[in-house]
C-alpha cells in the first residue's frame, strides 16, 4: 500500500496520479492521507518521489472533460477526497467509459460532489454581503462568508465580472481573496490583518436593505420551509436580513395577516385618489 | 418623504408581481472597465423572504400613485394606501448600492400611472437610460411595460432593458372588461406586439441595436376571477405561440387590505399556482400541448402533478422500456426529467440500463415505478386500475390554504 499526500492541492495530485498509472499502481494500491483522515500506517509520505518499480507506459490520456469533473469534484471537501478521484480516472483509462457518468457506482458519487461544489460556488456568488469601506488605501469593499467547500479560489472571478475595476476581500475562517481591481491573490491561510478588517465590517446592518427585505415579503404566502431548502441556515448569520426572519414568520404566524401587506404600513393612513384633478393634485404635491 | 419610507411603500406596492428573474440576458462583464455589472444568462437569487420567494433584482414600483382602478390590485386609485413617488435619480441611487453590495443582480421597475401612459413610461426609461448611460451599469434590468404607451417609447426600452414585459392580467377578455375598466385586451397584446417585432427585428439584422435580449414575459392572477386552470393554460399556449413570451407567470390573487366586493376575499390554494407552474414547464420543455394535460373545461388535480395525471389517463402508452425508448417518450414518464432522461439515454450507449441505476440518477423512483422497464425490471403495478395508482402516488396532504 502506497500512502500519498498531495497537500489537498489538484496540481500536486494530478501529478501523483499520472505518476501511478504510469505505473500500474491500481486503486486498491494506494491512499491519500490527508490532514482530516491521517493514515496509521503511513510510511512514506514521499511516495510519489519514490523510483519505478515496474517499466513505465506512456502518459496516460483523459479527456479534457473528465480532467475538468476530477478538478471539480476535488474542491468538496470529504476525508480521503482524492481516493474516489484517482478510482474514477483509474477505471477510464482502463477502458471503463461509465466509471466517470451519474449511473455508475462511483460516477454517481463523483457527480454527486460535482453537483454540491457547484451549488457551493453558487451559495458564494448569492450570499456574499460586500461592507462598502470609505478611505481604505488598497479596498472599496469586504466580506466575510464561510463556504462549505474549496470554492473560494475558483469561483470568486465572478465578482471582478461584477464589481468592475472595484477591490474587495473575501474572508472565511480558512482562507480568502483579495482583487486589487486588476488580478486575483489567494491566501490559503487568511492573513490576521484581513480577517480583522472583515469581522469589523461583518456587524454592521444596512437599514436600507433590510427595509426593503421585510416590505417585499408577503406574509399572507408565508412558506419557511421552501425559503430554507434554497437558503440553508448556516449562512444566515452572515447576512444583513438573517436577523429578521425569524421575527417576520412568527409575525405572520401569530398575527392576523390575512393580506399581502407589509406591518409597516399597517394602520397608516392612506390616500384615495378620487378624481384625475385630485390626482393631478395629489400629483404634484408628491416628493 | 425619507427614501427609506418611500422603499417601504414602494417596495410594498411591488410585491404582487411575481417575477424577479434575472435570467436570460447575454454574457455582459466589467472586468477591467469602467462602470459595474455583469450577466451571464443564468440569474442569481441573492435572497429567499420567508414566503420562499427568491430575491434577485430590487423590485421596486417607481410610484404607486396611479390613475387605473383595476380591482384586483392595491394600488388601484380607489384604494386607501399609503403613497409615494421615487425620482429617477433615488431609484439610480439604490440600484448601485444594492448591486455593489451583492444583494441584487438588478432591477425590476414598474409604476403607477401618472399623468399618462407616455409620461409614465418616460419615466421609466429615464432610470433605465441614467444607468446605462451615466453609470456604465450591465447588470440585469427589467422594465414593466406601460400598454398604452407610444410604440416608439416601448422602442426605447428594449434598448436599455434586458427583459419587457406586459401583465395580461386576467385570462379572459370578460374579466379585464370587469375587473380592469382602464385596461384593454387589444392594447395589452398590442404592446405585446410591437415587443416582438422589434426583437424579431434586431434578432435578424446584426446592425441593429440589441432590444430586451431577455425576451418578454408576463403575469396573469389566478383566482381574482372564475377562470379555471383550462383557460388560463390555453391563454399562456396563445401567448407563447403568438408573442413568443419566455415566461408566462401565474400569481395567485393574494387579498388586499379594503378589499372590494368585486373581488374575492380568500385566496385560491397555492398548490393551485403551484400546479400550473408545472402544466407550463410541460409546456415550455417537454413538447406537451394544453390539450394533452386538460380538458376543454376544469382545474389540475391538486392531489398529483399533472405528468402523472397525464400518464394515469395514457395507461396503454406504458409502461416505456428505457432500453429502447427515444429520450422525449422518457422524458414523460412521470419522476423522471428532460436531464434524467438524457443521462440515461448517455448511459445506455455504455451499458444495459437497470433498475439501480435509475435510482443513482435521483430520479423520483416511486413515481417512475410502475411506467418503466429496465433490463431487470418489469413493474407489478403495470395491471393496476389507474385510480388505485393514484392512490398510492397522490402527494401527501398538505398544508393547501394560507389559513382555514
């Protein structure tokens, strides 16, 4: 048994497991450690340096579809990733086409991964709350947002299409990214002096925004349970609005909210336009 | 009036239309330019209110002051709101913040009607031109389209939205005549149009200009009338096939404060709405037509969902071998999708498709059952009556009204 670390980089494993089916090292053969699921009996955490052991065949050749899904299904973040990975590829180059498609055994955990990384790249792209920053020398804007997977570096490009020449800091507990409105740094380790710039903004409301949540909501079509499956709890806490839901559903449930209208609004007066004069009036006296 | 009051109101005024789509638009991007925003054709919900209503554009109306007196809306003129009117510049103004700050890809303006229907839909554009125009802004912008207006005003819009759109409102001639006195079928479909001729025009002659790339859509509200789910299908089949709509969305009339007696007082199900959601993505994806789904008169059951109510009535078309069967007589078999049927038509080139596979698809096995072959399977329920079926698959009971 081989036991490999490729230090959760795609790069560093790519190079592995070309190395290995080069070899002819099967599946069963090898394992990657990694630092959530370190191996008891790893003895030679070099292994990819180690010599050949049986002649080499040529390079092996995937396409560049299957290399796009492994590169994909590497950012889910599970102990022993990489086993699955080099299984798949492992089982295509040998000729089986479907190890890699959702029917499959294993093709089906790889899709399965595939699809949770992309919803994760999603969730960053919705729920990301950027903090305007006036002054800053090197920011216009921060955010502080957890993702449950390694989407951070390949799915945050989007907001440069976004935001223009603007700079803004992404930080989670783990890493984090900085564009400096003309290229992309990421830090797998957050540097002290970010994660301290984005917990300072991380607090602060946006009465704004969070008029505007609250008078949207329609209470007589309250429906918790559809809002949670598309916004899961755990990033609640990072938006502006989360403090409000639970207020506004029991509101709903309790009150007598038999219409549409926001409780804002409720009992203020209100203006019957009665005629096109009056209107024109009223009109005009409008801000 | 405070902005914010002002959103209060006007954010309020805006929640009974139920699109906030923000999809459709072409690849747009600032990366290195001036300005802010970008598109790429897929819409982002950047929120969910607790009534599971995504939150992807600032959906504002630009005034609730309005002229009309449609019954069925709160801010009909006889109505006893609240009111208030953003200028261009605010609605601008809170455009960019809310984009920068991530919490919308855009815009969706509507308005009252104020002074004329011209007047209005200037200043509509207005804000649309400002933020093209003055803020470089390429992000989603979609603008509701005032019917009565000059055809040359709905002109401009197209240049500057990314999505039009004009209510039908209520499904049947009858009920506007009744409940929207102001409004008229021919100028609504008029308007509709020109929308369509002016992006079947651009759509051809790569000179012209881009006009709303997102296409048009519209809104018509179940259950202000008696129109039944047979006639406001046929009516959305009329309006995709003649307009060329993307989107036809169906809001179920949610009772108003003071409401008037010519309206009703409770609304329908929601599982009503839910169900013509459904019937219209059979429609638009998978190649049914109206007729196939309903009769010439009547509701969707709302105890199944109408692919299985459609299969139920179609027992001879089953159950389908998934072997052998093209992908759209796949794709109809209840619990299984366009996408799913795809995979398996992929799949099939590789290796015999069996039971278990269907399964690690996710299809909604329990539905696909008894309609489907694999090379291992032959469904037991394929001599079961129809009725007792629909027994066993019915939704379980839920929660149907808002409150009872």
């Amino acid at each position: 048994m081989q036991v490999l670390c490729c230090d959760d980089d795609f790069e560093r494993w790519r190079a592995q497991a070309r190395h290995l089916l080069m070899q002819q090292v099967a599946p069963h053969a090898v394992v990657w450690a990694d630092q959530a699921q370190p191996q008891l009996f790893a003895n030679a955490p070099n292994a990819d340096e180690q010599p050949a052991i049986v002649p080499a065949l040529p390079p092996p050749r995937v396409s560049a579809q299957l290399l796009g899904e492994l590169e994909t299904a590497a950012q889910y973040r599970t102990p022993g990733r990489w086993n699955l990975l080099y299984r798949v590829l492992w089982r295509v180059v040998e000729g089986e086409r479907h190890a890699g498609l959702a029917g499959d055994e294993d093709g089906s955990e790889l899709q399965r991964r595939i699809k949770a990384v992309r919803r994760e790249a999603h969730h960053l792209h919705a729920f990301v709350r950027f903090h305007p920053l006036t002054d800053h020398p090197w920011l216009d804007y921060v955010a502080w947002h957890e993702c449950a997977h390694d989407v951070l570096a390949s799915a945050s490009m989007h907001f440069a299409e976004r935001l223009g020449r603007q700079r803004w800091l992404i930080v989670s507990s783990r890493d984090a990214v900085w564009y400096d409105g003309h290229e992309l740094h990421y830090r797998r380790t957050c540097p002290g002096e970010w994660a301290s710039l984005a917990a300072r903004a991380r607090d602060s409301g946006d009465p704004l925004w969070e008029t505007y949540y609250s008078s949207i909501f329609n209470p007589a079509r309250l429906n918790p349970e559809v809002m949670q499956g598309h916004m899961p709890l755990r990033f609640w806490a990072g938006l502006p609005e989360g403090h409000l839901i639970a207020g506004l559903i029991s509101r709903a449930r309790t009150g007598a909210q038999k219409h549409g209208q926001t409780e804002a609004l409720a009992g203020k007066s209100g203006k019957v336009i009665r005629s096109l004069q009056q209107h024109s009036t009223a009109n005009r006296k409008a801000p | 009036m405070e902005l914010i009051e002002k959103l209060t109101v006007l954010a309020d005024a805006a929640k009974y239309d139920a699109s906030c789509a923000s999809s459709g638009a072409p690849k747009r991007s600032s990366k290195g330019k001036d300005g802010i925003g970008s598109t790429n054709g897929m819409g982002i919900c950047h929120s969910y209110t607790p009534d599971g209503r995504c939150v992807s554009l600032l959906k504002i109306l630009l005034t609730n002051f309005c002229l009309y007196d449609c019954q069925y809306c709160i801010n009909r003129r006889s109505s006893d709101v609240p009111r208030a009117r953003f200028t261009p510049e605010e609605v601008v103004t809170l455009t960019l913040d809310f984009y920068q700050r991530n919490y919308v890809s855009g815009l969706f303006l509507s308005s009252g009607i104020i002074q004329s229907p011209d007047y209005t839909m200037e200043q509509l554009i207005r804000v649309a031109k400002v933020l093209r125009e003055e803020h470089q802004f390429r992000g989603y912008i979609h603008l509701k389209t005032i019917p009565e207006a000059d055809p040359a005003l709905i002109a401009e819009a197209g240049r500057y939205a990314d999505r039009l759109s004009v209510n039908i409102e209520l499904p049947s001639a009858e009920s506007l005549v009744r409940l929207a006195p102001e409004k008229e079928l021919i100028s609504i479909t008029g308007a509709m149009g020109t929308i369509d001729s002016a992006s079947q025009e651009s759509r051809f002659d790569k000179r012209a200009p881009a006009f709303a790339p997102g296409g048009q859509s519209t809104q018509m509200i179940v259950g202000a009338d008696a129109s039944d789910d047979s006639r406001i299908l046929r009516t959305a089949e009329t309006l995709y096939g003649q307009y060329r709509l993307r989107r036809v969305y169906y809001s179920a009339f949610s009772p108003i404060p003071n409401s008037p007696s010519s309206v009703p007082f409770q609304a329908p199900p929601l599982m009503r709405e839910h169900r013509l959601y459904q019937a219209d993505f059979l429609l638009r994806g998978y190649g049914f037509k109206v007729n196939e789904l309903i009769g010439a008169q009547g509701n969707l059951p709302l105890d199944i969902d109408p692919k299985l109510a459609w299969a139920l009535a179609n027992r001879d078309l089953f159950p389908v071998d998934l072997n052998l069967a093209e992908p759209q007589v796949i794709a109809r078999i209840p619990g299984i999708g366009v996408r799913s049927a795809q995979r398996i038509v992929d799949l099939r080139r590789l290796k015999r498709i069996r039971f278990d596979d269907v399964v690690r698809l996710r299809c909604v096995i329990e539905k696909a059952k008894p309609f489907m072959i694999t090379s291992d399977y032959h469904p037991q329920q394929a001599s079961l009556e129809s009725s007792v079926l629909r027994r066993q698959l019915s939704d379980q009971p839920a929660q149907m009204a808002l409150w009872g």
